[in-house]
C-alpha cells in the first residue's frame, strides 16, 4: 500500500531532526530499523526478532553487534500485529510504542508492561460518536464493524450508551480479514446484499483497522466502478482505518466517500516535512525501499534499483510526490505519521533523560566519555512514563497514567472531486481532556455532504423584494430559508445576485449561471430559481420514522425499536415544543399553549376595568342608582312634614336611606384592579352595610307590628311602641355582622391574588376571600335577617293602614331574597372577572329591590298623588 510509506518517511526525517540537533544525544547517532510486515503474524514474528537480535534472530538471547543497540520499537499499525509484537517485547522489558492500535486489550499494564500507546483512548471517540449523531439528529443507523475482538468490544460499549441516547441500530455486520478467497467472497456477498437491502439507512458507522475493513473497500469501488451504483451515504470512520489508501492498480471511490466524517488523533502542521517529501530523490536516497516505492508510484523503471517495468521510462528522480493523486501518497503528515514522529521524539527525548540522569550520578572516571551501550532497554521504562516536551508543531506531548497519549481525536470531513483528487476539512474536535462530552464541537457549516443529500429546489416569483423570504420545495421536505443563508441578496423587480458573480446582466431575458449554487431563468415572465448545489440546501436524514412535530409526542410502536414511534397530538392544555419530543408537557402558570401547541405564550392580565363595556355599565347602572337614592332622600327631606313621612318612622327610613346609597357606592370597590385594601374593604363594608340595611327593614317591620299590637286595650306590648326598638333592633343585628367581620379580618383576612387557572389564556387578578366560611357566613347571616324581615312582614301584610309598609317590605324582601338564592349558585359557576360582575349586579338588584319596593310608592304619593298624603285621608280610612 504505497500511501502507507509515508509512515516511514515520517521516521527517517524525525530522525535526521534528531542528529541534527546538538542538544538532543550529543555524540550519539540514532538510527533505524524499518520493516513491513504485510499484516501477516509470521512475518511480525520473525521481524520483531530480527530486532531484538539485532539481525540475529537464529541465534536467540545472544547478540554480538557491539556499536549499536536496540532500545524501543515502534509498531505496529494494527492492533493484531501490535499484540503480537508485545508478546515477544515484554519478555524481554524492551518499550514498544505503538501508533495505531487502539485495542483496549493492550491497556493491560501486566501482560503488556512495556507497551505505550502513541494514540489517544477509546473512550473519547466513544463520546464524540455518540455527540455526533445527537448534534444531527440521527438515530437510525447502520453499524460495521469488524470480525475480532475489538469489534466486539466496539459493540459491547456502544450499544447501552445509544439506548441510553434512543439510537437504534438499523443492522449490523461484522467483516472478516482476508483469509481463502472463496470465504471472502462469500462473506463479501453477503455484507454487499446487506447493504443494498437496507439502502434507506443514510448513515453508517464503521469501526475497524485496514485489514478488516479492506473487504468493504472492495464491495465499494465494485459497486461504484463496475455496476455504477456508488453507495453514496454518510459515513463515519474511526479512527482506526486511513479509508482513502487503496493498494497500487485500485481506484479510489469518491462518489461513495464524498461528504465522509471521520474521527483521527489530533494532529498539527510538522514544519519543514512537505520539503523534505518534496526534496527526495530515489537516486540519492538511502531510505528503506525508496526505489522500489519510487518505482511504484510514478510506474517508471529504476536501473540503480534493478527495477524494471516493461514499456516504461525510466524514473528521472525529478518527478515530484506531491503531483501524485491524494489516495497514493499525501503531502499532509496524516494521523499515523504525526505518531510515530512523536514516537520517535518520545524516545529520543527518554534517552536523553536517561543519559543525562547518569551523567549527573556517575560522572565521568579519569576523563573517559561514559559507554552508553551499555545501557539496556528496560532501564527506559521510567523516562518514558515521565517524558514531557512540546514538538516542533508546538504541541505538548505527555503520556497520561494508561500510557496513552494524553491527546483527543479530530473529526474530519472529506471532500472528493470527479479527478480522484480529494480534500480533509478539519470540521470539529473531541477533547480528551473534557469529561461528560463537553468536549465535542463541530461546525456544521463547514460540511460538505455528499451531493446526494443536496436536493434541487424550485422557487418562482414574478416579483422579489429586498430580504424577501422563500421556500425551498422537493418531494421530501418543504424547508424555509431566507436568502442570506443561501450568501444571495434579492434586487427589488429583479433575480437573485448571489455574491459569487457580478452584477445581474442589463438584459434580464439572457438565462445565466450563478457560481455553482444555481441557475436563474425567465419563463413566463416570472424568475425560475433552481438550487443545483447547495451544502445548506437539506440535511441528511437517518430516522427510522419520519420527526413527530412540535406540538405532538412520540407513542412507541409494539415490537419495534424505541427510533421507530407514532406520533400524537398533545392534549388539550399541553405542549411540546422541540422535534421529537417524548412527552407533552404543561405550560408554566403564567403562560399557555398556542393553538398549534408548540410554544407557550404569557397570559393575559384581565380584571374587571372601568375601560372594558361590562365594567363600564355596571358603573353607570350604579351611579344611576346613587342619583335615584339621593333624589329619594331629598324627596322625604323637603316632604318631611306630611303624615306619609311622619307615619313611615323618619329616622329608621334616614338609616335605611344612607345604607341604600352606600350599598351602591360599595359596588365601585369591586370595580379596578383589586388591591391589598380593596379586597379587605369589599366584602367586610357590603356584608356590615347591607345587614344595617336588612336589619332596618327588620326593625320598621316590627315597629308596625308593636304598634297595632299596643292598640289593644291592656296590651303590655304598650311600652315598645317607640323608636327605640327599631334602633335597638339595628343596633344589635348591625354589631353581630361588625363582630363577625372582625373575627374575620383577624383570623384570616382577604387578599389579592393572580388566579392562573381558572382561565386559559388569561390570569385574573382577584380577590382571595382567606376563608371561604367566613365569607359564607356573612352571606348567611344577612340572609338569615333578610328571612326574618320577610317572614314578620308577610304575617303583618293585612293590617288596617293605609300607609302599611307591612305588604311593601314582605315584596322587597322577596326580591332580596330571590337576588341572593340565585347568587350563590351562580357565583360558584363563573370564572374569572365574572364572578366580580355577578357579585356586583346581586348587590345593585338586591339594593334596588329595597329601593323600589319600599320608597317609590310612597314617592309616588309624595310628588304624584300629594292630595292622598293627608291626615283626613289617613282619618278617613282608619273610619
């Protein structure tokens, strides 16, 4: 695989920085050892002998090589091969660093001792998978992984924590390693009829190493360049797999990778690597199998290697490796290389500190430069554990207490094009040194997908205004832009001018391209606007179901994964706002949902106003209810010397009055937006007002009664005829109400109060009465005077008289009683500033009735009838 030897590369030019550097190993040349071992465990075997044994692997545990030796290896790519390795290396304590296994197995500090890993854990990559599909909504997935123990490991630890996110798992497939032909193939038929059978599933997941995932390369580049079918989806790769190396005589697939996410070590810029690529030459290099990678790459013959290719030129050492095509050789440092440039200082940088530590407790004897060979590898150990330096790259590089490289992964959008060319964008990062994923970013913007999710819209307009809005229609989805997030602008009475081109053409009727967002064409007289290519056109979708919407919650279907679902609309009082949403939930009190029930909106503060039409009348019906009880009064003041006033007890129909009057003043408490002292005011002065009004009632009422009562020769009830029973009667109904107020306002007063409930879409501010019994036993005790006036006016109604106020008080008093009755019924069935409007027109039609029944017939008299309100018709009567 060519692309891989620039893993190589990376070390010879560490090296040669190394030797260069007088600071690091003075007088010490580092050197090395590059091997392949073509993903075969034999051949790992026998090279990492080799090593040990210094090119004397037939002879074990003897090493005659006197001027070098072996301190740390590096390797090896996979996983596999890197177990292997440390098999041989910890029995003898020699540091194997590797820089692509990512094996949690090799995390065993007892049966891997020596091992260091120059990648970042798992558990990271974990997270930032996990991250990836929340950010974008995907939850309906497929999964390939490979055939070994990692990719169950990758499986164990994935699947609780996408049920604990709600991703389900579309599928899974494991691919084997290249083993017999015949079982590949097989294995490959089936993981490609897979895929085609689950070809809705946008994206997928891979986990695995090159050697594993070599075999859906192959169902990749059949399927793209033999049937013409690229598997265009979104794929996401671990880091574990360089997807875009493909061995020499293949190609890459572009079409199937385009739009590609992947996860890497984080990486930074090497400086001076690209000129040292760019410098090589295969006739002046002696770098490890450079004439033969030469050779390869550029298909040419090499004479001083002995390589030649029949019908080929010969290799001129001119051609240039950054002229080769990005899937056969990178002039980028990728992943691999930046770990085993990092490796390579890790080790010089350890044996430095070794060297200096024994140098600084030794010291020199009798002059003589202290023989370095005689240090053994697994003296190495504890400078590597603590090793500590910034790179040239300026990055600080440490091995945390896993050894692991103490470093997050990059997540990396691939960008192909038609020539095989392509292009890594740096498109977000997972930092390892964040817990809880709070070290996932990503900028969405920055993603190219793959021009399959970029759908074509239509837009036709005869007309577009500045800013304007429009919708972006296709057959699945209907979503709503405005121009700006298209980097267009709308001319009034013109096209679009994307910013991209020059001014819209003079003559509008010429159809013209703008960039490679869109083409604007006139047709009918209206601009036909279609999106050819836009990255923020659509979003790949992989949902199993299509979202529920705000305003309805998700209902699991039986049998089926929780990605699969029904939606249903909330119930009423209920909301969901986001996409998806599990359950419907309520509005805070002060607000309420709309009607579409995806958002809450505040609620309306109401009362009863004087500036709404029901407040303001029953202000009006009051004020004229005031007027016609201070005419009543100035009626009875100006008559106050006619028998019909005489007779009517003038001092119990003054207090009757005033209490009349101020029932209806009282009504304007009511009226406004209740306040601390208006709801203590409210029900306290009605109930005190309207039991002196009852109680005056009471008090004529049995004042006619004592009367004709006292007219009977020998009656005792002689002594009672007078004012003060009235008064006392008055009196002591009045002062039982006052005390039960007090005990009231004591115990548990009124207050105001926003009631959020009552209403849906408004809070009244109302008046909480503290104690509902109390206020009911106002209510009740002035009924209970209304009952006794009425009960004692009815049996006193056929007395001789003609100015009886016996039959007048027993009708008003049955209005009074008929307003109340009706009133609590009423009162507890309203809402809201209603309950204030009811309470307020019991008060003007209670008050009213007393009003009319008892005062106007006598008013009548008065002003009408004034020859009827004289003593000879009284006389006259009475005889």
């Amino acid at each position: 695989m060519p692309k891989n030897y620039q893993q190589a590369l990376a070390s010879v030019f560490a090296i040669e920085e190394i030797n260069k550097n007088a600071k690091l190993l003075p007088n010490t040349t580092l050197g090395s050892w590059i091997f392949d071992n073509y993903f075969n465990p034999r051949m790992t075997y026998w090279n990492t002998l080799n090593l040990v044994f210094m090119g004397q692997w037939h002879i074990p545990n003897y090493n005659c090589v006197r001027d070098k030796k072996f301190m740390a290896a590096i390797g090896a790519l996979t996983s596999q091969n890197s177990i292997q390795m440390g098999n041989i290396l910890n029995t003898y304590k020699t540091p194997q660093l590797s820089y692509g296994s990512f094996d949690p197995v090799l995390s065993d500090t007892i049966q891997f001792s020596s091992f260091f890993r120059m990648v970042p854990n798992e558990s990271p990559q974990y997270t930032g998978i996990v991250q990836l599909l929340k950010h974008f909504r995907w939850n309906w997935i497929g999964l390939l992984t490979s055939d070994d123990d990692s990719g169950e490991t990758f499986l164990k630890t994935l699947r609780p924590r996408f049920f604990q996110n709600n991703i389900c798992i579309a599928f899974t497939v494991s691919i084997p390693a290249e083993t017999s032909h015949e079982k590949l193939n097989n294995a490959l038929g089936w993981i490609d009829q897979t895929l085609r059978l689950y070809s809705k599933v946008n994206v997928i997941l891979v986990y695995g190493d090159g050697q594993y995932m070599e075999g859906l390369r192959i169902i990749l580049e059949a399927n793209e360049f033999f049937y013409f079918e690229p598997m265009e989806k979104v794929w996401i790769i671990t880091a574990q797999w360089d997807y875009t190396a493909v061995f020499s005589g293949n190609q890459f697939t572009v079409k199937s990778f385009n739009g590609t996410l992947s996860f890497k070590p984080h990486t930074n810029v090497v400086p001076g690597f690209q000129d040292f690529l760019e410098s090589l030459n295969p006739y002046q290099s002696q770098i490890y199998l450079m004439g033969y990678f030469w050779s390869n790459v550029f298909n040419c013959s090499l004479s001083r290697h002995n390589l030649y290719l029949p019908g080929q030129k010969y290799c001129t050492g001119e051609e240039t490796l950054g002229s080769l095509p990005g899937f056969v050789f990178e002039m980028g440092m990728s992943a691999q290389s930046y770990s085993i440039y990092n490796a390579v200082y890790a080790i010089t940088h350890a044996l430095h500190a070794m060297f200096s530590s024994r140098y600084k407790h030794k010291g020199m004897r009798n002059g003589e430069r202290q023989n370095l060979l005689k240090v053994q590898p697994w003296q190495l150990h504890a400078f590597l554990r603590n090793v500590r330096f910034n790179n040239s790259a300026e990055e600080e590089i440490f091995f945390d207490e896993n050894l692991e490289l103490a470093v997050g992964y990059d997540i990396v959008n691939l960008v192909t094009f038609p020539n095989q060319s392509f292009q890594r964008v740096p498109v977000g990062r997972m930092d390892a040194q964040v817990s809880g994923g709070k070290g996932f970013t990503i900028n969405k913007s920055a993603i190219q997908w793959n021009h399959k999710f970029n759908q074509v819209g239509v837009i036709r307009s005869s007309v577009f205004k500045q800013n304007d809005a429009f919708r972006i229609q296709d057959k699945e989805s209907d979503a709503f832009f405005m121009p700006l997030e298209l980097n267009c602008r709308v001319i009034p009475g013109k096209a679009f001018d994307f910013y991209a081109l020059s001014p819209v053409p003079e003559n509008i009727n010429d159809p013209y391209r703008a960039s490679n967002y869109a083409n604007t064409v006139i047709k009918d007289g209206h601009w036909t606007h279609r999106i050819t290519s836009c990255p923020l056109c659509t979003l790949p979708r992989a949902t199993c179901v299509e979202s529920c919407h705000p305003g309805h919650s998700r209902i699991a279907q039986k049998g089926k994964p929780v990605c699969c679902y029904d939606c249903t609309p909330c119930s009423e009082g209920m909301i969901a706002i986001q996409t998806d949403a599990d359950h419907c939930e309520k509005c805070p009190e002060e607000r309420y949902p709309n009607k579409q029930q995806d958002q809450c909106l505040p609620k309306r503060i109401i009362f009863l106003s004087y500036g709404e039409h029901l407040g303001t009348a029953l202000a009006i019906c009051a004020l004229f209810f005031v007027l016609i009880t201070v005419w009543v009064m100035g009626s009875f003041i100006l008559h106050w010397n006619t028998p019909i006033v005489k007779a009517n007890n003038w001092s119990i129909t003054c207090t009757l009055l005033v209490s009349l009057l101020l029932g209806f003043l009282c009504s304007f408490l009511f009226i406004g937006r209740p306040g601390k002292l208006s709801c203590i005011l409210r029900q306290t002065m009605f109930g005190i007002i309207f039991t002196v009004a009852v109680s005056s009632v009471l008090g004529k009422t049995v004042t006619v009664v004592v009367a004709f009562m006292a007219t009977k020769p020998g009656n005792r009830m002689r002594k009672w005829v007078g004012k003060r029973t009235a008064v006392s009667i008055i009196i002591l109904c009045s002062l039982i109400q006052i005390g039960i107020c007090a005990v009231w306002l004591g115990t548990s007063p009124p207050f105001p109060e926003l009631d959020m409930n009552s209403q849906i879409s408004e809070m009244t501010v109302q008046c909480n009465e503290g104690s509902e019994i109390m206020f009911y036993t106002v209510l009740g005790y002035m009924g209970l005077l209304a009952i006794i006036s009425f009960s004692v006016a009815f049996l006193a109604r056929k007395l001789p008289d003609t100015f009886n106020e016996a039959k007048l008080i027993a009708f008003s008093m049955l209005v009074f009683c008929s307003v109340w009755v009706s009133f609590v019924p009423t009162y507890l069935s309203t809402k809201g500033k209603y309950m204030v409007a009811v309470e307020i027109f019991s008060i003007l039609a209670s008050s009213a009735g007393l009003l009319g029944c008892i005062f106007l017939p006598k008013c009548y008299i008065i002003l009408l009838r004034p020859h009827l309100n004289a003593k000879e018709q009284l006389v006259r009567k009475n005889t």
